[in-house]
C-alpha cells in the first residue's frame, strides 16, 4: 500500500496505526536491524531500527511512543 499525501502530516488515527505497525514490524520483522532510506528523495531520512541502542547512548535517552 503505498501513499501519495506526502506532503500532509499523519491524522492521530494514521499515528496510531503506523505506531501499532511499528512496534508490530520491530518485533516479528526486525532480527539484528533495520536500514530503510524513507521520506523525498531529495531529502531523505536514514532509519535505523536496531535491537540495541546506538553505541555511546544511554538507553534513557529513548522514548516509548
């Protein structure tokens, strides 16, 4: 399923949904980590998904959507 309305932000409902997609993606799809490059292509975001925290970070400094 692929969305066009790039350049509007998530309703609460759509949040919930890719919250609950997440959590459900990082704990059945995600063995070590997870690269994905999302977001325009001319400015892209560069997501790391990883089952421990990034070397030299606290695990404190991670919030719990």
């Amino acid at each position: 399923m692929r969305h066009d309305r790039h350049d509007e932000p998530l309703s609460d409902e759509e949040r919930e949904l890719f919250l609950q997609y997440l959590h459900r993606f990082a704990r059945h799809d995600v063995d070590l980590f997870a690269l994905m490059e999302v977001g325009d292509p001319e400015d892209p975001c560069y997501m790391t998904l990883a089952r421990t925290p990034v070397p030299g970070t606290d695990p404190a400094a991670y919030r719990r959507p």
